[in-house]
C-alpha cells in the first residue's frame, strides 16, 4: 500500500475510485489494476469492515475456494474457513496488489461527470479530503445498517443489532429476536456459554434456510427446554429490565438484560439516491447494465450486494468476487490505458 506522500501527489489522477473495500471492493480494484489503471479505495472502516464485524468465532458457509479473489489461493486446514482466517487472507490480497486503501474515511459528497468526479471524504477526526477519478465504482455492502423493528426502548443500549462474542452475557437473560442463520448462530453461542436464552421469531418455526448442521442444533435445544422459544411472537417494547412480547396467546412481559435484535440488513438507498442512482419494483433493485455493471448514471459501476437491492440473499462474496471482472472489461472499452501503466502489477511477497 503506498504511503501518505506517496499518496498526496497521486490524488487528483485517479482512472477508478471504489468505495467499499470488502471482498468485492478489492476484487474490483485488482482486477482495474490488472487491466492498467490507476485505482483507489475509500472505506468508513477498516479492510474488510463487515467481516470484521461477523461473530468472533464465525465459520463460513462455504469453503475456501469460493472466497477467493484476483487468482489468490485461499489455503486452509479446515473444511470451511474461519472469520480470522478470511481477514488474514484478504489482508495478504491486499498486499500482494499493493491496493491504496484510504481506511476509516467517509464519503460525504460526489460531484461532477463521467471522466471528471470529485469525490470529498472526512477522516475519523473530521477532516476533509479530495479525490478525483475517471470512473466510481460502489461496492457498500448492507451489513452497516440494520431493519429496525420500530418499537419503544430499541433504542437503549443494552439492544445489539450485532453480534460478536458470547462472554460478557454469561449468567443473564438474553432475547435473541429472529430465526435465520445469525439468530441460530447467537443463540446456540449465547446459550453455551452460560447465557439464559430466549429466541423470539415471528415465523412458525426455525427458518427452513437455516445450515443444515446449525438448524436440528438449535431445535433440540428448543426441544429440551434448553432454549425457549417464542413463535408467531414479535417483540412491542423493551424496558432496561424486561421486553414485551405478542405471542398468539396473548402478551408477556419477559425478564431481560440484553437484545439482539438478528432482523437483517439493508443497503444505503439514500446514499445510492443522492448520486442519481434509480431503482426498480417492490425489491428497489438498482438500474444497471448486466453485462457492465455500470449504472443509470454514466461513469458510476455498482458491484456485490447492492446489484441486488434489498434481496440482500441473493449475492455473496461467492458470486459477487466476479463483479470486478465484468468492470474492468468495461473500463477498457471506454478509457485509454496511460503507456506509463501498460506494465505488470507490481506485487509484493506472494500469500503462504
């Protein structure tokens, strides 16, 4: 990654801006480089932010192969990689392809056209900053803006729409409200670790998509009585010492310490709305290219998740990691490689 003086003189002379530098981000930003051109990445958090943020002991859904970018192998001793060793594995990516990074800044403002955007950030103290590039390309995720369930007290802090580790509920009264994987996942840690847990869920039982070695886990626990469980029930109040429940028997008021409310995620369609983005039917699916990913706007591509909008379910790092490619061939067609880039990526110590 290049350093800040590195950086200052380079800023106004950018071919592709990403914002977002998660999986998709950065396979985005190897595969512009690859081709020839100038890229920067911009991220509120750090690399990989929303996988940082995944439960601390997480294991993937998928093996190792299907998370791997810009040709990278993914090596494993396990069946199914874990959270660290996902972030370890990008950070080596990133490494390898000396990305420029601009960590924990915010993009606040774009301005300008297709071949001329000025995109304006603030750092984590505030500051302000400016980066122009030829072409954008979005790649946001969803995982930083959870569905709120629109009731009194979900506002206190003891409500976590975030799960991380289990330890500091240990010994308390614990409502996990949902029932898809991060719910199950929640629930069986909390409960295994000392926590007196209540699953409340308004479907009729646990979803049918839940990963077939977590979900007859979590129902036999519910079955002994080691979890309790309230379906068709939804949550109408929390108070710093109980939650109030609607249950198809009538309302309950439930001893409580802690909330966290599992109720999914979904894409920042303000910010999408600000550049000129527009969407589609009930499922707000964004307007774009499918053979380029570029957007109704000129010059803007969109990548990972939000192509989706808010069939958050749709796309993973799985099938999103190939989005780059898509952008990269279209860049080719529509800008022309600088001589002085028309080289080979210079990397740095391959991944072990």
């Amino acid at each position: 990654m290049s350093d800040a003086t590195e950086r200052a003189g380079q800023d106004a002379d950018f071919d592709l801006l990403v914002v977002g530098a998660g999986p998709t981000g950065l396979a985005s930003a190897i595969e512009a480089k690859k081709a020839g051109f100038r890229v920067v990445l911009v991220d509120k958090g750090c690399v990989c932010n929303s996988i940082f943020h995944y439960p601390a002991h997480m294991t993937f859904f998928t093996t190792s192969e299907l998370l791997e970018i810009g040709g990278i192998p993914f090596p494993s001793p396990n069946a199914k990689p874990t959270r660290n060793e996902a972030l370890e594995y990008y950070r080596q990516v990133a490494a390898y392809y000396q990305l420029d990074i601009r960590q924990y800044h915010r993009v606040e403002r774009v301005s300008g056209i297709d071949g001329d955007f000025t995109v304006q950030t603030t750092d984590r103290f505030g500051r302000h900053g400016e980066l122009k590039s030829r072409k954008l390309v979005l790649s946001i995720g969803y995982y930083d803006l959870p569905n709120w369930m629109g009731i009194p007290g979900e506002t206190l802090s003891k409500v976590h729409h975030y799960y991380h580790d289990p330890h500091p509920y240990y010994d308390t009264d614990v409502a996990v409200v949902g029932g898809k994987n991060s719910a199950a996942i929640a629930a069986l840690e909390l409960w295994r670790h000392g926590a007196r847990v209540t699953l409340i869920y308004r479907g009729d039982g646990v979803q049918p998509h839940v990963k077939y070695w977590i979900k007859p886990d979590l129902e036999n626990r519910i079955k002994n009585g080691e979890i309790k469980a309230y379906f068709e029930t939804r949550v109408t109040e929390i108070t710093p010492d109980a939650i109030v429940v609607e249950t198809p028997a009538g309302r309950e008021t439930l001893a409580n310490d802690f909330v966290f409310a599992m109720t999914g995620y979904h894409p920042d369609f303000t910010f999408l709305e600000r550049l000129g983005i527009h969407f589609e039917g009930p499922d707000r699916l964004p307007v774009c290219n499918p053979e380029t990913l570029e957007s109704n706007v000129p010059g803007i591509y969109l990548a990972g998740v939000i192509v989706a909008g808010s069939r958050t379910n749709e796309i993973f790092i799985e099938n999103g990691r190939f989005h780059g490619r898509l952008i990269a061939a279209s860049l080719l067609e529509k800008l022309t490689v600088r001589d002085e880039l028309r080289q080979p990526v210079v990397a740095s110590d391959p991944v072990e």
